[in-house]
C-alpha cells in the first residue's frame, strides 16, 4: 500500500452497540459487583442501609451518563490514519483535550485525596488517546456490514474499532483485508 488514507468520523456512544457493550463491560461489571456485594451483606445483616448504598451506585452511574453527554457531547470523536505501517487511532484534538484535561483533574484530585486508585485510574484515562496497531501484529478481524466497523485486535489489551463512514466502508475493508493477508494475520 502506497497511498495513506485519513478520515474523521463522529460516532454517537449511546448508540453503538459496540461502544455500549465496552462500557458495559469497563462500567457495567465493576458497578454491577458493587449492587450485589451491597445487597448480598444488606441481605446478611439485614439492615436497610444496603438500599441506600445500592440507590447511591446507581446515582453515581446516572451522573456519569449525564456527564458523558456533558462533556463529550454523547459522542466519540475519532480520526484514524491507515497507511503500508498499519492503523493509528486518535481522538479528535478537541476531544483528545477534553480527555486529558479531565485525566489530569482526576489525578490531581486523587493525589490530593491521598487515594491511589483515582490517580491511577487518571493517569490510564489519559494514556489511550492514541492507538497505533502495526499489520503484522493483528491476530483477529471481526467485520460488520451493518455498522460499517471493522474490529482489530493484537496483543492482550490492543484493540481497534475503525469506525468507516458508509462511503469509505468497502474501500477501508479491502484494504485492511489485504494488509492482514500480506502479513499473515487475520
């Protein structure tokens, strides 16, 4: 591949199955576990005072849906490169700001807390604002038609969804189709 190929696209989070089913597993599952560990030791002690836990995790999660819409308008915004190398995904730079000025917020808030958990959550937050996969790398492609997505995943924790625009779709496909092939992956 000789030419490179860029584009943006803004991809609404609240509904993309994609997007929900990874916040469901990044948010759904550690709030989940919080709602059972509450009512299970409400249910032990019985004592009321698992509602009021169990009504505050919800809360918690409701303010970070309206805070998602807030900040990032409800939307994932993402400019991808694809070139002979492989794919780099990056946020958008106004919402690579976005994210790295709530980032550093957080770690400094977590510092300042003395709570070691929030500043590391921060400082992660921060770190995923641009992914690069080289071809050779890429083990699994997962596509969707519907959706004009293409799945990339490498390594353990390294994962790309290109999310196409109905125009380019068929082009990007065609290609990623034959990187992975060049290379041996997919």
């Amino acid at each position: 591949m000789k030419e490179t190929f860029e584009w943006s696209v803004r991809v609404p989070i609240f509904r993309n199955s994609l997007i929900l089913k990874q916040l469901g597993l990044a948010v759904g599952i550690p709030f989940g576990l919080l709602i059972l560990f509450f009512t299970a030791a409400g249910i032990v002690t019985q004592r009321i005072d698992w509602l009021w836990a169990t009504g505050m995790v919800l809360g918690f999660l409701f303010i970070g849906f309206l805070f998602v819409l807030f900040i990032f308008r409800g939307t994932y915004d993402v400019h991808f490169v694809l070139d002979s190398k492989g794919i780099l995904c990056e946020n958008t730079e106004k919402q690579a700001k976005r994210v790295k000025s709530l980032s550093l917020i957080t770690v400094v808030l977590g510092l300042i807390s003395r709570n070691p958990t929030a500043a590391g959550a921060g400082m992660l937050a921060g770190a995923r604002v641009k992914t690069f996969l080289k071809w050779g790398s890429i083990r699994k492609v997962k596509y969707n038609e519907k959706r004009h997505t293409i799945l990339l995943r490498a390594g353990f924790s390294e994962s790309i969804a290109v999310f196409c625009t109905a125009d380019n779709y068929g082009d990007i496909k065609t290609l990623i189709q034959n990187s992975a092939v060049r290379t041996g992956s997919g």
